[in-house]
C-alpha cells in the first residue's frame, strides 16, 4: 500500500502568502518537505482536502495542478496525485548537540567594537497603532502600485531579464544611472557623469562607504548635535575622534568648527531631527572654509524631494568646485523604506575606491530592482508620485501645527523648506522616553529625542513627530491625546 501524507498535517498560515491559494501552495510544500515523504507518496483528494480545511475543490485542484508544474507533485490515472521522484531534496533531521558539550564564547571571537549606543527604534506592528507619528514610513495610499507592477513587469520581461540576470561585478544599471545623471541630480543642480555615481543600499550604504575609506583615527569629524544617530554610530565604529557642534534654527553654524577639521558630517536641506535648512550664505561658507581648512564634507541630501514650503535651496555639491563634497541622495525616503536604493556622488577616484569596497561586500545593488527603479522614474511615474506626497505633506503639516498651537507642546525647529516631521519640545521637566512609554497605552506613537543626541538633556523633552504614514483625520485626536498624557506626568 502507497504511503500517505495525513489531512491533518496540511494546514495554512495567514502569513504564508496573501492569497488562499498562495497559502495552500504553501502548506502542501511545507507537508512534504516536513514530512520527508518519499516519492509516490499519495496526497488527499481534492474533495476531501477542501472539506478538511473548508475552502473550495477548485482551489485545492488549481493548487494540486500548479504543484504537478513544479515537478513536486505527480498525477496518478485513477488514483489522484502522489509526491513526485522530481520533488527537491528533503530536509535532513537536525542532529542533538552532545551532552555536555561546552557552548563557544563568542565573546573571545568578535570584534572589540562596542554595540551601537544611539539606535532608533521603531515598533515592526506600527500600523497597528492608530497614531503612529513615526518617521520614515510610506504611506500607501499615495502610491501607485499599478505603476510600480507594470515597471517590475518590464523589468522582468525577456527584453530585460538576460541583462538584469547577469553579474555586473560591480557594473550599475545604466538605465538608473543615466537617469539620475540627466534628471535626479540636475533638480538639485549638480553636474555628474556616470563615473562619479554610485548605486548604493539607500543612502546609509553610502553613509558606511564614505566613512570606511575617509575616516581615520588621525583625522577629526564633525557632526551636528543633535544629529542623525546612524552618522555617530558610523563614526564611531570607524574609532573616528568626533566633535559634536550644537545646531540653531539655521543648522549647523560653519563659523563653529574646530580649526583641525577634517570631515563633516551634514544635513543641510532638512537638518535631522528639527527640520531646519540651512541658508545660502551659510552653505556658501562652509564650502569656502573647507577650501581653506582642507577639509570634506558628507552632504546628507536624504529628502530635498520633500521640498514644498518653498523652493529647495542650491545642494552643498552644486557649490563645490573642488571636489570636496560626497553627496548622499535615497529614493527609499520619497518612493518606500523598503526598496533600498540611494546614490553618492563624488570625484571620480573617489567613487572608484567606493566601488571597489561595495563589490567585497554585495558586488552592486539587485539589478531587478535598479532596473524597476529606472523604468519608474523614466516613465514619469515618480514625477507624479512627488507631486501627490507633496500635497499630502503639506496639508498633514498644517492639520499638525494648528493641534499643536492648540497645546501647551511647542515646535522646537521652524522648517522652512517642509520636510516630514516636526521636532516638539514637551513641557519643561518632563522626559519624553516616559511619554513615549505611557502613549502607547494610548495607541499613540512617537519619537523621543534622546537618541538624537550624543549628550542628551535630562530630562529630554524633545521629541520628533512624523507625519508621513498618519491619516489626515487622525492627527489632531493624536496631537490631543499627547498633550493630555503630557499633562498628567508634569503635573
């Protein structure tokens, strides 16, 4: 008698897939594989697996004959379907450790770097929240799927898939990168040819670049206080000696650097977390002391897209004639966090170093998602999404300042470009980790300051509130039941 695998051993899981058939695909794999079932092992008819898990015949039969494709599943005349002698090799049992056996410190083998300190942190079920005023996060409704599917169809049509299969060894897409030369980086108005612009893993990849390759021990940093801690953590992990330079309502003040600077560190276009821009003189004079001073500057231009109370000031790079700008730019702030492709750009030699040291560590970007990323952008696609954040941003802004006028909270940085987030100060003495604790309870979600600082006040009051993925009608009860939790812990 043909051996079975049991009804009771298939069963779906709601994250195995988004469709019920997607689902049931999935538990028939897992069964198999999970059950080392040996070829011509007998599946559960189509009837009896239905009934089993109460869903329709048809999709247990559309299923079974998918599977039958795949070469997992094999039909039997007369006798239903049977695991396949094609099917992919089966799991082995995992061996039982030794008794007794001494576990490895791997104290003794890593590295002496200390764990990052500054980690922002943001809960994985945010959109359970009902007001996540969280930062980074795209909100869905103001992207066009349709669009993003027909580029990803493109991109994978036969047309493209031998290019895109290919391994560049660390070759970018064309296509991308000829349109962030002629489009991307013209908005911003720098001038750059293909040679000096690298595809990077967002811009925190390019982030890790340039440090790596640029910071020594011997060569001091600067990076604005309070400031993007990824830019500190980065620093640090590179043992690089680093003043932090306390920021005012125009950013970070050039006239403040120390004499012996030889990196900065900068968000010039919206400073992180206040949101404040730096002016044009003062850009002007940083590139002309780091001229004088011999030193480079690490232009974070992480959302100047974002730019909709008024026109964006000139980038650091476009002033630079001498080279000494990288300039970091991402499209995972303005399309989504998750697709995770940003650009630097910088002296050719530079960006050869640059790299050099990517492809050690992941060759290029997946050129899939470089070529989909090109198609939407060249399309005119993201043109028009630009246009629908901005609209959104700019009206979520304005619900958010008139709660905000309506509390005793108040806005601590004026942006004056727009931006995605607003930094609030709390009411003095409070400490806004505890808000933050206490607001969940709430289903509220916010930003303490803390992390954005290497020396932190205490208490920290600050706090930044994002409004990119809330509902407009969701913001002034949010902002309301801020300032009621707020109230109760200063009182």
């Amino acid at each position: 008698m043909r051996n079975r695998i049991p009804t009771e051993t298939i069963y779906m899981r709601d994250n195995d897939a988004p469709t019920l058939q997607g689902r049931l695909l999935a538990a028939i794999v897992r069964a198999i594989l999970e059950s080392r079932a040996r070829p011509g092992s007998r599946l559960p008819s189509s009837r009896k697996l239905a009934e089993a898990l109460g869903i329709s015949r048809m999709t247990v039969t559309l299923v079974y004959q998918e599977l039958v494709s795949q070469a997992y599943l094999e039909t039997i005349p007369r006798s239903g379907v049977a695991v396949a002698a094609t099917v992919p090799h089966r799991r082995l049992r995992p061996t039982e450790p030794v008794q007794g056996e001494k576990p490895l410190d791997w104290a003794d083998w890593l590295s002496d770097h200390d764990q990052p300190r500054r980690v922002i942190r943001k809960p994985a079920n945010w959109r359970a929240y009902q007001y996540p005023f969280i930062f980074g996060q795209a909100d869905q409704a103001l992207f066009d799927h349709n669009a993003w599917r027909d580029c990803a169809r493109r991109a994978l049509g036969t047309r493209d898939f031998a290019d895109l299969a290919a391994d560049r060894y660390g070759a970018d897409d064309p296509l991308l990168v000829d349109y962030i030369c002629s489009n991307t980086l013209q908005r911003r108005g720098i001038n750059a040819r293909p040679d000096e612009v690298l595809v990077t893993l967002g811009a925190q990849n390019g982030l890790y670049l340039t440090v790596e390759l640029l910071a020594r021990a011997d060569r001091l940093s600067v990076m604005e206080e309070p400031g993007y801690p990824d830019f500190a953590e980065t620093l640090r992990r590179a043992q690089s000696p680093t003043t932090f330079l306390p920021v005012d309502a125009m950013g970070l003040n050039p006239a403040d650097l120390p004499r012996n600077t030889r990196l900065v560190t900068v968000t010039p276009s919206h400073h992180i977390p206040t949101g404040a821009t730096m002016p044009l003189a003062r850009r002007r004079e940083l590139i002309a002391l780091a001229k004088t001073q011999d030193f480079l500057i690490v232009e974070d231009d992480y959302d100047f897209e974002m730019s909709y109370l008024s026109l964006p000031a000139p980038a650091l790079k476009s002033l630079d004639d001498a080279g000494r700008v990288i300039y970091l730019g991402s499209f995972s702030k303005s399309l989504f966090p998750g697709l995770r492709i940003g650009y630097m750009v910088g002296p050719a030699a530079f960006i050869a170093r640059a790299r050099a040291l990517r492809s050690i560590m992941l060759r290029h970007p997946p050129s899939h998602l470089q070529r989909i990323t090109a198609y939407f952008l060249a399309l005119g696609h993201y043109d028009a999404h630009i246009v629908r954040l901005r609209e959104a941003l700019r009206r979520r802004r304005s619900i958010l300042e008139e709660a905000l006028n309506r509390t005793s909270l108040q806005i601590a940085g004026a942006p004056t470009a727009g931006g995605s987030s607003v930094w609030v100060c709390g009411p003095e003495g409070s400490d806004s980790q505890i808000l933050a604790a206490r607001l969940e309870q709430d289903s509220v979600l916010i930003e303490p300051g803390r992390v954005f600082f290497e020396n932190p006040p205490e208490p920290c009051p600050l706090f930044r509130l994002g409004y990119g993925s809330i509902p407009d009608k969701q913001i002034a009860e949010g902002v309301r039941l801020i300032e009621a939790r707020s109230q109760r812990l200063s009182s």
